[in-house]
C-alpha cells in the first residue's frame, strides 16, 4: 500500500510542517537563549498576529503578505511593552512564578480574542500565496513552501544577527553573564526589551505566514504553541540551529508517524521522540548547556 | 500587622464563599425559571452562544404576542396561556466544556436559583453528569441538542430529549448512500471514516462503523484524529491511499475547515463525502471556503436551509434569529444545532403551559405528555412524542449537500429541492 | 507563639467541621469539595515543587491514574473503590518513579517540558484506548450509597467530610515533609542541587522521594474525584490545564509551606466560580480573561504567596 509516492508526500509534508514549526519556535528560541524566560504565551501571541492578519485582509484587502512588515511592527511593540509590564517584573522571581506569568498572559490574550471577535472560524480567502504545485506526483502548497522559505530566511538572519553583529553580540553578552556584559557598558534591560522585540517581531511572520493556509480561531495557538517550546527544547534550548532541526524533526516524525503507523497517535509519537532524545542526551540535539 | 493580614485573607476567603453562594438573579414570581447549561467558553464557544441566541429567540416569542403570526403554539399569546400568562426567564450558565463544572451548575441553578427545569449542554458528556444531578434532585431535563445515544439509554424517568441522535442521524446518512447507489448508480462499495477523538466523534466513528457493516459495506478503515490538529495531512494522506468510495467525516468547524483545505492540498477526491454534521453544516465552512471549495460535501442535518423557504414558520423563525445574532454581534442562520435548541425550547413551553404548576412531577408529566404534530413544529419532524425512556420518538434528520455556496437538502426525496451531485467534482475540475 | 497557632488551628477546624451546616445548600457543599480536591492537589504539587523545586507541570498524569485505576477496577472486576483507591496509589507511584528517574537528570525548564510531554501522551493515548472507555469516559455504576461502596447519593455532606479527611492527610504529610530530615534535603536541592549532592545527598533519590509522595497523594484525589462526579474521561482528568492550576495554587498560596496551598485553593477556586456564575453565561469568557490578568498579577506582585505576605511582615 505504501509506495515510493506515498513516502515522498509524507516527507515533504513533514518537511514543510516542520519548517513551520520551525518558524513558530525561531521567536521563542530567541527569548529562552536571552534569559532563560519561557514565553507560555508563544503560541496565542501568535494567534493575535493571524487575527490581525486576517482583519487587515478583510477591512482593508491588504494580502497578509504585504502586511506582514507592518503586523511585525506592532508585534515588536507588543514583545517590548510586554517585558516592561510583566517579565522585567519576574525576571528575579523563582522559575514558576516566570511560567505562570506568561501562562496566565496566555490565558488573557486566548480570551481576549474570543471576547473581542467571537469564537467563530476565520480564512483569509485567495491571499496571493495561494494554491498547490506538483513536483512528480508530490504536492507541495505554495503557502507552505512560502512559510518554509520564510523560516529558512529567517533563522540565517537570526543566526547572523547574534553571532556575527555587534547588537548581537551585545545580546549574546548578556545572556552569559549579565553582570559582566554591564560592566563593559551594555544596558542589559535594554537588550532583554530588544529580545521580547525581535522575539515578538519573528511571531508577527510565522502568523502572517500561517495565516496564509491556516483557520484561525482564539484557540489556535495552543498546539502550536505546546509544539514550539518542545522543538526548542529538542534542538537544546539556547541553539538558534538547534530550534530549526527541532522543528524540522517534529514535523518529520509527525508526518511519519501520521502516515505510516496511525495518525491517532502521531502528536504521542512527537512527545516520545523529545522524551527519547533528552533522555540519552539531556541538553538536547544542540544545547549548550 | 501580622493579623491585619490574616484577617484579611480570612475575610476575602470568606467573601467569595458567601458571594458565590448567593443567587445570580432575583427571583420573581409569575415566571418560570429555566436553567441552560452551555459552553460559553472555550473551543465550543460559538455552539453556545448560538445556543443563547436560539433561546432568547424562543423566549421573545413565547413571552410576548411580538411575533404572533408565527403560527406555532405559544406564539400568539404573551406567556404561557394556560398558565395564567406566566413568563419563561432563562438563567444561563457556562460549563467550560467541563463535565465536573456542569454538575456544580446544575446542583447551583437547582438548589439557589430554583430553577423548574433544566437544560443543556450541547456536550454529550457534560449532559450526562448534569442530567445525573437532575436525576437525582428530581427536576426534569430537558435536553435540545446533544446527540449521543447513551443519554437516554440510561433508564431515567427525568430527561427528555427532543433532538434524534446520532443513530438516526447516522441512518440518515446510510439512507442517503443506499438513495445514491439506487437512484445515481453510485459505486458505494468502501466506506471510510474519519472522527475527532472526543465523545462526538468516537461515539459517530461506532455507529457509522456498525451501520457500515451491517449495510454489507467495506470499512477500509476508522481513523480518529486529535481534534485541533495543527494538521491533517497524514490522516488525508492515509485515505487517499486507500482510496475509499465514500468519506464520512465527524468534525467540528475548525476541523472542518483544515479538512477541506488539507484534502485539495494533497488532491484527494472521495467521490462521496458525508459528514455527520457540525462543522461541515456550519455557517463559517462555506464563508471561510468559498462556494467552490466545498461543493458537493454532504452531511446529515436536522434541516436544510433551503427548507426554509418552503416551510414558512422555519423562514420567519430564521429571519427572527438573523436579526437578534446580528444586534448580539454576528449575523448568522440557523444552522443544525440551533435550530434544534430553538425548536426544543419552544416545545418545552407547550408542555410547562400545559403543567399549569411548578411541581417538578406535574411538569415531568406535561412533558411526558407532549404530542406536537408537523404542523406544531418549525422543523420537519413527524413530531415531538417521548418515548418511556425520554427520547423523542418522532425526529427526523435530512441530508444536505452544498451546491453552488448554498446548503440544499438532497435526501430524504420528499423534502429534496436539488437532485444530489454525484460524484463531488474533482479538486482540479473546481472553478 | 505555640498557643496562638493551636487557637489558630481549633478554630479552622471547628469553622471547616461547621460549614455544612451554616451554609446547607448544596452549591456550597460541592464549592468546598472541589475546594479540598484542589487543594490536595496543590499540597501533594507542592512536595515536589514547593519543596524540591523541580516543576511537574504534568502532574494530572497521577490524577487521572488514580481515577481510572479506581474505577476500571471497579467496573471490570467489582473490587472495592477504597481497595481501588490503594491500587491507584500503587499505580501511581510505579509510574512517578519509571517516568521521574529518567527525567531527574534534567534540569529546570527540560524537566519541566519533559512532564507536559509524559501527560500529553498519556492523554492522547487515553483518548484511544477502548478497554479504558477511551474518548467515551467511564460512567461509574450507581451502588447503594455508603460509606463501603464510597458513594452517597442523598447529601453531600459525608463526601465533604471525607474530603476534610482527605487534606487533612496531605497537610500532615506537608508537615512531616516540612519538619524532617527529608525536608531540609528537599530545600537542599532546591536551593543548590550540586552544592547538596557535594554534602553527600543524593539529588535523585530525595527527588524520587519527593515524586513518590506526590504522586500518591494526587491519585487519591483522584479516586475522590471519580466516587464523587461518578463520570471520568481523559479530558477531565488528564489536561494540563488542571497540571498548570496545580502549581497555580500552590504559588498563590506559597511554596514550600505547610499552609499555603490550602490557602491557595481556598482563594482561587470560590474566585474563579465566582467570576464564572456573575460574567460567564454571557459568553464573552471576560471571566477567564479575568483569571488570567490574575494569575500575571499573583506572580508579579506576590510570587511567594500569601503566606510570603505574612513571612515579611515578619522581619
């Protein structure tokens, strides 16, 4: 029953969902490899990037491609304001008190968005990126591929941008060790500010992009989200490349798994694979720590 | 300083347990109190708030003669006439889908608010233990829209429903494929069918697999899918491989929605897809869509749309409805849910008219009792009659397929306004 | 200092013994119940986070093999739900201990990633296992009510006091915790794992230690849970949600006490019933949105609980 067709399409989908996810994880990398903060509300701040999308598409007629520069803009404000509010404030708090915080903004923005626009399903319909390419008998949907190209594009900025400019490596210098990075003159609440930024900024892209092929609902982000912080915890949190093969794993084993074993269990699938990983090597695929 | 602060906590503590324990609304009396139990959050939020919206349809027109010329019971009279004109309120609660939180609001909306009568949830599971406190404190429940068989399998004496559920809604379906196979020569020889893994949908994936066989079918597989996927592509991937004539999905809206948009990614084309509601019967899966995308996708429904044209009461009960989602902040149609909670609530207040009291007993009798025709109804049912163990005998479920953006009815022949399509057109042959 | 806290303490038992009969109706009954469910479990979340500090963000894993063992027991093979309820406990400390050894040698947030892993999978597995109910959920029998057969079915009242019983038995266990040996290696490894292992304790036995008793406490709730809502099923039992309000409540009340987490569950579950009955019917979920802003407040304002109020105005 499975032939090599079959096999080719269960790749390359997985390949695809798995840069997706890839993008999705790149903002919440950046935030975790600057001070170890886990932003909880990853995946509904991803959520409100899709519904603005969406409402500039369906007010406005603007494709979610040409709006996606300004939706990183406000995306960017948001990460910043939400670490003057909330995370400056907890940054010397025990662990759980910075999970809880940011589960509970998780919790705010779901409902926010419901009470703000109902419950109900939303598509942008016909974006430019629109419709499906066949290479040999294999499907590729164009806004997939867009998405993977983004993410692709976006993680060697990132990786360039950290280890190769001096805002970068400021951002790196604090991370290590913020007393020193002081001493040689680096604001670290500036740069800490600039990471939620830039963290943020990456969300307003994966949500644009997704919102290209994906329905949204206040509830979106949740999965998304779940998946994004296992495929930074599987590539090893403070890897900027081990978040991307992270991804691009879980997609992979998804696929597989959906395909050739039972898609009932795929996600069970996902979840045995980080456990199997960090167990035998407990900074995950990358990690440096 | 240090018992300032203890006091404090101690009066918050206090404060909550006090104030949560005090009822919600004042009571009244000359009204019926009725408790509705609804997912007003969480991810069937917009079931409930249609739900409410149904409800308070039912109630403009029960409470006042504002519509009088619906020409069902109640309509033309303000309140209950029966009974001395008294009002029907409304009390309304949400269970967060949460089967442990709809058994707290029932024992509160009992036991504070005093309500007569019960009903909700729209969640098969949280029914099931919301109705169980009914059952116990002996106050009816009356159940309008949810669908799994066990609820009246129970032997209670106190819950009604006036909905079918997804055993005649799944022989709808069967009814339809042996009509495509008999009246279109369709090929209907393998079934596949693929489900949500909550309630709903293990509960349709049986009864559709049961029927299958017992209609002498090939089910080529059940494969139940975690509801809010990020993505179905493997599921789809696995049906295209094994090829099925028929497709038989139970999704809810969102789900819905990804299907579709997964199935035309990876060209997959069932000849026949009928869906077991919800999500594929939706108003938001063809406005998300488009009329091209979901053309020819069945499902079974309580009624077509299109029905309202033909059945008068059901159009200017869905103008009715039109209006009040619109003034409440979305302009939508009936769609299978709530219509059904429309038309249950109405058929609640014939039998609370009929009561003429508030006694738990004499209402549980009137809705015993109850006998409504087609006529009587909004929907096209034989009737609301309840059989001892509190199902309604007399409902019935049509089949609808999308044609052209618009929802028809297609089976059973009597009610059909289009000749069904068959096959569904491919994904490259649309638009 | 001693009299005023057996004073303190007379007068919450006699308070808690009262209740029922002050407030008669049964809505506050099943308030306090759901009140002592959540706040064993936020006491036996606490033994391990509180004390050991390592954050299970996974715990609902216990609950719900607590509420199945129970219940399945009961269903297939007729065995009592207090015999069902010690193999629950059985069950779940096998399960603390094959799941948390390999997960001890990872630190802080893998720790913490790896536990939402187990329970995802143990909840998606569930939802497709058929001989355990599966999606369906398990309806438990109607039996003749009584304390034998742990169900009651005319008043709440002697499922309030088992309830009572129930967190009397997780505070003394917080209390053994907190005042022994055990305890003081706890903080050791929560304040320094490397520095304690240099004194010679060893971080994943007290750690396993510290599973295990949580684990055990939290299936008995779990089989409380099941004997008083008479329907289980993986979405109730399992989702992270009731993980993530585990640790909520013990933050709210303050980690690490003996008291907190009671006092936590006290406060955040009347709330969130509260803010659900007076805004949640409209549909509008501002009362989650509500929950939510207080959970980011909770943690910005007062990260160590309530009693940490109290620890301040100390010095």
């Amino acid at each position: 029953m499975y032939t090599a067709e079959i096999l080719a399409q269960t790749l390359a989908s997985g390949l695809l969902m798995g840069c997706i996810y890839a993008l999705i994880a790149v903002g919440l990398c950046m935030i975790w490899g600057l001070m170890e903060i886990v932003n909880f509300a990853h995946g509904d701040m991803m959520m409100h990037s899709m519904f603005m999308a969406f409402w500039l598409w369906s007010l406005f007629g603007i494709d979610p491609l040409i709006a996606m520069p300004l939706i990183m803009v406000i995306l960017f404000v948001t990460g910043v304001l939400v670490y003057f509010i909330i995370i400056k404030r907890v940054l010397k708090a025990p662990m759980l008190a910075q999970i809880l915080s940011t589960f509970g903004l998780g919790i705010f923005l779901r409902y926010l968005a419901q009470f703000l626009w109902t419950p109900d399903s939303r598509m942008v319909q016909e974006p430019w990126l629109d419709g499906r390419i066949d290479i040999a008998g294999v499907f590729i949907g164009v806004p997939q591929l867009a998405a993977s190209g983004v993410a692709i594009i976006a993680f060697i900025l990132l990786y360039f941008f950290v280890n190769r400019t001096e805002l970068g490596g400021a951002l790196l210098a604090v991370s290590e060790d913020r007393e020193a990075a002081s001493l040689m003159g680096i604001n670290s609440d500036k740069m800490f500010a600039l990471g939620w930024g830039i963290g943020a900024a990456c969300l307003g892209v994966s949500g644009a992009m997704m919102a290209n092929f994906y329905p949204i609902t206040p509830e979106v982000g949740l999965l998304f989200g779940l998946i994004a912080y296992v495929a930074v915890a599987l590539g090893g949190f403070g890897s900027i490349v081990g978040a991307f093969v992270g991804g691009v794993t879980i997609g992979l084993v998804e696929a597989l798994s959906g395909v050739l074993v039972a898609p009932a269990f795929k996600y069970v699938f996902v979840f045995g694979v980080y456990l199997a990983v960090v167990f035998i090597r407990p900074q995950g695929l990358w990690g440096r720590y | 300083m240090k018992t300032r602060k203890f006091c404090a906590t101690v009066l918050i503590i206090t404060l909550s347990l006090v104030l949560t324990g005090m009822p919600v609304c004042a009571d009244n009396p000359k009204e019926i109190k009725i408790g509705a139990i609804y997912p007003m959050t969480g991810g069937a939020a917009q079931a409930g708030w249609d739900s409410r919206q149904a409800i308070e349809v039912a109630l403009e027109i029960i409470n006042t003669t504002k519509h009088k010329d619906l020409g069902i019971p109640l309509a033309d009279t303000e309140g209950l006439p029966n009974f001395g004109g008294a009002k029907i309120s409304v009390v309304f609660a949400d269970h967060q889908g949460k089967p442990d939180i709809g058994m707290g609001e029932a024992d509160r909306l009992i036991s504070q608010e005093k309500v007569a009568v019960l009903t909700g949830c729209f969640h098969s599971n949280v029914t099931l233990t919301a109705s169980q406190v009914a059952e116990r404190k002996q106050i009816p429940f009356y159940n309008f829209e949810s669908s799994s068989p066990r609820l009246h399998q129970r032997g209670f004496k106190w819950f009604f429903r006036s909905t079918p559920h997804d055993e005649t809604f799944s022989a709808a379906i069967f009814g339809f494929l042996k009509y495509l196979k008999e009246k279109h020569g369709a090929k209907v020889q393998t079934v596949a069918i693929l489900h949500e893994d909550t309630l709903y949908g293990k509960d349709s994936g049986t009864i559709e697999n049961d029927l299958a066989i017992k209609a002498g079918y090939k089910v080529l597989a059940v494969i139940p899918y975690r509801r809010a996927a990020t993505s179905l592509t493997a599921e789809v991937q696995r049906l295209k491989a094994l090829n099925p004539d028929v497709l038989l999905p139970t999704c809810y809206a969102a789900d819905a929605i990804l299907l579709a948009k997964n199935m035309k990614d990876l060209d997959f084309n069932p000849p026949i897809v009928v869906a077991q509601g919800t999500g594929q019967i939706d108003p938001s899966f063809v406005e998300t869509l488009g009329a091209s995308m979901v053309e020819g996708i069945s499902s079974r429904n309580a009624i077509g749309p299109d029905l309202m044209e033909s059945i008068p009461k059901l159009k200017k009960a869905n103008a009715l409805f039109r209006e009040r989602t619109k003034a409440a902040g979305k302009e939508r149609d009936f769609s299978g849910p709530s219509v059904r909670c429309f038309q249950g609530m109405m058929a609640l207040a014939e039998a609370l008219s009929r009561a003429k009291s508030l006694s738990p007993e004499d209402i549980r009798k009137a809705i015993q009792e109850t006998d409504l025709k087609t006529d009587q109804l909004v929907v096209p049912w034989r009737g609301i009659k309840f059989a001892p163990d509190g199902q309604n005998m007399f409902g019935d479920a049509v089949c609808v397929q999308w044609q052209g953006g618009k929802m028809v009815t297609v089976w059973p022949e009597q009610f059909a306004t289009q000749k069904a399509i068959y096959p569904i057109p491919k994904w490259a042959d649309r638009k | 200092m001693k009299k005023t806290q057996y004073l303190g303490l007379a007068i919450a038992g006699i308070a808690a013994v009262a209740y029922p009969h002050i407030f008669r109706l049964p809505f506050p009954h099943h308030l306090m119940i759901m009140v002592f469910i959540y706040a064993t479990l936020g006491l036996a979340w606490n033994l391990i986070g509180g004390y050991a500090g390592q954050v299970s963000l996974g715990h609902a894993v216990y609950f719900g093999l607590g509420a199945y063992t129970s219940t399945l027991l009961l269903m297939k093979w007729g065995i009592n739900p207090w015999l069902g309820l010690c193999a629950g406990v059985v069950v779940s400390c096998l399960v603390a201990l094959l799941v948390g050894y390999p997960c001890f040698k990872l630190g802080g947030h893998y720790f913490a990633i790896a536990t939402i892993a187990v329970g995802e999978m143990v909840q998606q597995s569930w939802l497709n296992w058929d001989w355990a109910g599966s999606a369906i959920g398990l309806n438990l029998p109607i039996l003749e009510e009584g304390l034998k057969n742990f169900e009651f079915h005319s008043s709440k009242l002697p499922y309030y006091y088992l309830g009572l019983v129930m967190v009397g038995i997780a505070l003394l266990a917080s209390y053994a915790v907190d005042r022994s040996k055990i305890g003081y290696y706890f903080r050791a490894i929560k304040g320094d794992q490397d520095a304690a292992r240099s004194l010679g304790i060893s971080h994943t036995r007290y750690k396993a230690y510290a599973m295990v008793l949580s684990a055990a406490l939290t299936s008995i709730a779990g089989t409380f849970y099941a004997q008083y809502v008479l329907f289980i099923d993986p979405d109730s039992v399992f989702p992270m949600m009731l993980s993530i309000n585990m640790c909520l409540i013990a933050t709210l009340g303050g980690l690490g006490t003996i008291w907190g987490p009671l006092i936590g569950a006290m406060i955040l579950i009347p709330i969130s019933e509260f803010t659900r009955i007076q805004m949640g019917g409209g549909g509008t979920g501002i009362d989650i949105m509500v929950y939510g802003l207080l959970i980011i407040i909770i943690c910005l304002y007062q990260p160590r609980g309530i009693i940490g109020m109290f620890k301040l105005f100390r010095k």
